[in-house]
C-alpha cells in the first residue's frame, strides 16, 4: 500500500472521529443549520471540478468538469447564505427584535436584497410585552 | 513554493471545516464557526486554482459565474417552509459534481488506472449518481411535484437489491480491468436508476431520515473522490459531512423507534402498509369545538405547551402560531413549545420555522427537556402533530407505531388539537388521545385557526 493511500485513509479515520464527537454535540435546536453548513462544506467537490474544468483533457472533459464547477458552486455560494440567513433568526429570549441575531452583526446584503423584493414577507414583529409578563 | 502554499491551503481548510462546525454546537458561536468555514473554503479554492494543471480559466469564471447567481438567488429567496426541498435539491448538486468529476477522471485516465483509484472512481460514481437521483426524487415529493405518498409494490425489494448487486459487480469488474469501458456506462445509469428506486417506497414523514441518509451518501461520495484524487480536504470535509448525515439519521431512527439496518437497505413504507391494511375504520364521538370556547379555556390557563407538526408548516401557521403565544403572554401565561424530533420533513424543521417567527430559542424544548412537565400543565395545543402524540405508541404493543418515543401530551388537564379533519396520520392508525374527555378538537387549517384565537382570545381578554 503506497503512503498517499495509507495516509488518506488514516485522515478518513481520524476526521470520521472528530466530525461523531463535535456533530454528537449540535442540539437538535441546530439541525437544519448544521445540514445546510455541512451542504456548504461538501461544495468541496470544487476542488475536483476546478481540475477537470481547467485542465486540457477534451471536450467531454471540460463539459462535466464546468456542469460539476456549477453545481458545486451553488451549494458552496447557496449554503454559506442560507446557513447565515437562518443563524440570523435564532435569538433567546430578551434579545427582542430583529437584528440582533445569535453571534451579532448587522444586517447583510441578502437581508437589504429581501427587504426590497420581498415585501409579502415578514410580518410586523412585535416582540414586545414577551419578557414583561412572566 | 508552490509545493508548499498548495497542501498548507488544503491543511487550512480541513481544520477550518472542523472549527466550524465545532462553531455551530452553540448559539452563541454559530455564526462564527460558520465564518470559519466560509473561510475555509476560501483556502481550498485558493489552493486547487494555484494548481498547475489548470491551464483554461474561461469555463471556471463562467461557472463561478453561474453557480454563484444560481446558488445567491436560492439562498435569499427560498422561504423558510421549502427549506427541506432546498436540502435535498443541494444534496443533489454536490453529488451530482462528484458523479460528473468521477466520470472525467475514468476516460481521462483510463486504462491507466491503479486498482485503489479506481475503486474510489468507482464507489465515487456509484454513491454520486444514486444519490443525485434520489436527492431529486426527495425533492420532487417534498415540493409535491411527485406523489408523496409511498409507493410500494411485489417484489421492490428484490428489484432494488438486484439493481444494486448488478451495478456493485459491474463496479468490482471495472476495478479489476480498468479498460472494459463499456462497464462504466453500466455503473454510472444503474446506480441512477437505484437511486430512484431507493425512494419510490419512501412517504413523506421518512423524510428527515432518508434527507439524512442522502447527505451521508453525498459526504461519502466526496470522500471517494478525496481518495481517487488524493486530496486530504476533500477526505476531511466529505468525512464531516457523512459523518454529520449518518448521526442525524440515527438520531431520526431512534425517534421513531426504527432499526438503522432498516434505513439502511430501503425497507421503508412496509410498517404503513401494514398499517393500511389493518386500518379498521369506525365512527367515534369526539368533543369538538369552535375557537371562542377555545379561547375561553386559554384564556384562564396559567401554562400553555404548543406542539407544532408538519401541519404547521403546511399551513404556514408559524407566525400565527408566534402571535397567539404572545397574546398568551401577556395574559400572564408561561408558554412553551414542544419540538419532537421528527417533527416536520427534515431534522429541526420546526425549530427553523419558529425561529423565522421569532420565537425566542430558550422558549422551544426538545421532548426530552419538557415531556415531564405536561403533567403541570393547564393546556397542550397540538397544531398539526398526529403520531408524535398518540398514546397508543406507549400502550398498545400491536400498533405500528409501538415504541415510539412520544410527546406526553394526554397527561396535561386539557389537549386541543388543530387538525384539519380526522383523517389518521401519516402511519394509518388512529389517535386514541382524539377520542378522550379531556381533548378538544379544533377542525380548521392551522393558520385560520391560530388567527381565530388570536381574535377572540383579544376580544375576551378586553372584554
């Protein structure tokens, strides 16, 4: 067994590990989030497609090498936005209103390019008498 | 130079994916962890375009190009309520990528190929292919372009199996001698088709253990592609990503009380149709009510649990839902949500809708926080939840559903549940708990419903 695959494989083993220890710990509270993250992460196939997009093996190659770069691109680009568009959602109790989501920051560029398109959308938040009443 | 800045990008982003997701186990640090990843990818993209072997960069930009417009549009304007088939449908793209870079590798290279290469080529295009197809069926039935319901028939085991072995032996034979190219072909359309097929039999409350499953499959597909390219980032973020499907669908199995062999070989869809079959159906009183004598009860209630279920989502109800719990508030009572793991079409769906109306976090409780506490409770709401809270999971051993760990909603003082008719859930069978004293049925959707009360809950409270 050459040393590239043995070492390959003990990366598998060891990034099977941490990824069941640190994963075991999202709460379920988290679950989607950590499905659209790890959707973003496996937008790495990038790696892979880029070689195959830019390398000069024929025109098959550079088809599904560029179809393959599209495809990840989406998933890399779609799932950072979308993990941070619902990380912004989550708030505790007390930290009323929008804007002040779970991490901090202000409000983004998806956030200014929603407001504008998607009048339908979010309801009046009236995050108000929440916390006087208990 | 090169020789160094190429695997330190790599180093960089394999440990930058683990800090990420290290990152989002807690709300306070969820959105750095996800800022590190985003880094993270930078290093990869950074890393693979220094590479030498690339020499056209006409067709990356465009790409780039694409992808980034496609991918940014998604993101800001799928509503919070399609986030399931979103999921599915990037489950798709990512191994879809990888079927496609596995394919290039085999003809670029071939016959050339070394026996380990090519059975990560292999397994990469096999895991690729059925997981872009079945992602697709799981979207086709989550956005209802598909039937929803499950589709069984004689024999689909034995077809899927035969399917399956057909294409592994076509694989094995392929790694064995690489130049049979007409083997390839074979690989790649069989397992599409198993993907297909893998679904069929799946309904929609299998949904956030198959969506998991998938994301498993993909993770794996891009570890083989790690392997086929010997590329230790892809292997770190493919692991991660299997690593993280494979735990939510043990998570999901463990909350409805089904085997993971089960899950694992598609045995889906056989418990309903048992359950169907045995689904004597018999005219029973229940206690139904309008949403005055409804609001009436909450307004005098000193705690109030909500259980929100698929229905929830179906109906949109979410803000609805928020508004009612507020006006619930600030009528001095404690008001909490209950979040079965199952609940809705993927794992935290229902966390995700009442996030985007802005219920706190700390409000909403997984079962196992809150399930000793409906004893004390004056009202359980259950909003389009069915068999997550049938009695009949703890008390009766010949129900489908038999060991299902359940929200323990029958031991507060009084249920209401919204539900649209009596038609049974998504297991066929029927929920004894409609059929008790303490139950009041609320028919109507969610959301009509949830405005109802909110109205009349006012107008008595002002009274």
């Amino acid at each position: 067994m050459s040393t590239a695959i043995e070492s390959g494989l003990y990366v598998f083993l060891l990034a099977s590990f941490v990824g069941f220890e640190v994963i075991r710990r999202v709460p379920p509270l988290f679950h989607t989030p950590l499905m659209s993250l790890t959707n973003a992460v496996a937008g790495i196939s990038l790696v892979g497609s880029l070689v195959i997009a830019g390398s000069d093996h024929g025109v098959m190659s550079t088809i599904l090498g560029t179809i393959a770069v599209t495809a990840s691109t989406i998933n890399v680009v779609g799932g950072f936005l979308i993990t941070d568009r619902m990380l912004k959602m989550f708030r505790p109790r007390g930290a009323a209103g929008k804007g002040t989501p779970a991490g901090g920051a202000g409000p983004s560029a998806a956030d200014w390019l929603r407001a504008r398109f998607r009048k339908d959308a979010a309801p009046a938040a009236t995050a108000t008498a929440q916390e006087t009443a208990r | 130079m090169n020789d160094y800045i190429v695997p330190l990008c790599y180093l960089a982003a394999g440990g930058l994916f683990i800090v990420g997701l290290k990152g989002i186990t807690q709300p306070k640090t969820a959105r750095r962890g996800l800022q590190a990843a985003e880094l993270g990818m930078l290093f990869a993209i950074i890393g693979t375009l220094v590479n030498k072997e690339i020499v056209d960069f006409r067709w990356i930009i465009l790409a780039f190009v694409v992808g980034s417009a496609i991918g940014a549009l998604m993101a800001v304007f799928v509503p919070m309520t399609a986030m399931p088939q979103r999921i599915a449908l990037s489950h798709a793209f990512g191994a879809l990528a990888a079927g496609l870079v596995g394919t290039a590798e085999y003809y670029n290279h071939q016959p050339e190929i070394g026996a380990f290469t090519m059975a990560a080529i292999t397994l990469e295009v096999l895991l690729g292919f059925l997981t872009f197809t079945g992602s697709l069926m799981a979207f086709g039935k989550l956005h209802e372009i598909l039937p929803g319901r499950p589709q069984v028939y004689r024999g689909q085991n034995v077809v899927n199996l035969v399917t399956l072995v057909v294409a592994v032996a076509a694989g094995v034979w392929l790694v064995v001698d690489p130049s049979r190219t007409y083997l390839f072909p074979v690989v790649a359309v069989l397992a599409a088709a198993f993907g297909v097929m893998l679904i069929i039999p799946i309904g929609g409350a299998d949904m956030p253990t198959v969506i998991s499953l998938l994301n498993s499959y993909a993770g794996l597909s891009s570890v083989a592609m790690g392997f086929a390219l010997d590329n230790k980032a892809l292997i770190i973020a493919g692991a991660l990503d299997g690593s993280a499907g494979f735990l939510l669908s043990v998570i999901m199995c463990r909350a409805m009380n089904r085997s993971f062999t089960n899950v694992l070989f598609g045995a889906f869809g056989q418990v309903d149709a048992s359950a169907a079959a045995s689904g004597v159906v018999e005219e029973r009183p229940v206690r139904s009510a309008s949403t005055e004598e409804a609001a009436m009860l909450l307004e005098t209630a000193r705690s109030v649990i909500i259980v929100p279920g698929y229905g929830l989502a179906v109906a949109q109800a979410q803000h609805r839902i928020r508004e009612l719990a507020d006006v619930l508030v600030r009528n001095g009572a404690q008001v909490r949500f209950a979040i079965h793991p199952v609940a809705g079409r993927m794992p935290g769906h229902m966390n995700v809708l009442l996030a985007e109306a802005d219920v706190p976090y700390d409000q909403i409780l997984d079962m196992d926080e809150i399930n000793a506490d409906f004893a004390q409770t004056d009202v359980a709401l259950v909003v389009g939840a069915n068999d997550v809270t049938n009695p009949a999971a703890k008390t009766n051993k010949d129900s489908p559903i038999y060991g299902m760990p359940i929200l323990d909603v029958e031991s507060a003082r009084t249920v209401m549940v919204v539900k649209r008719g009596m038609k049974a859930g998504f297991a066929g069978v029927e929920n004894e708990l409609y059929y008790q004293d303490k139950t009041l049925m609320i028919f109507g959707d969610a959301k009509k419903v949830a405005e109802g009360l909110v109205h009349d809950l006012e107008a008595s409270v002002h009274a």
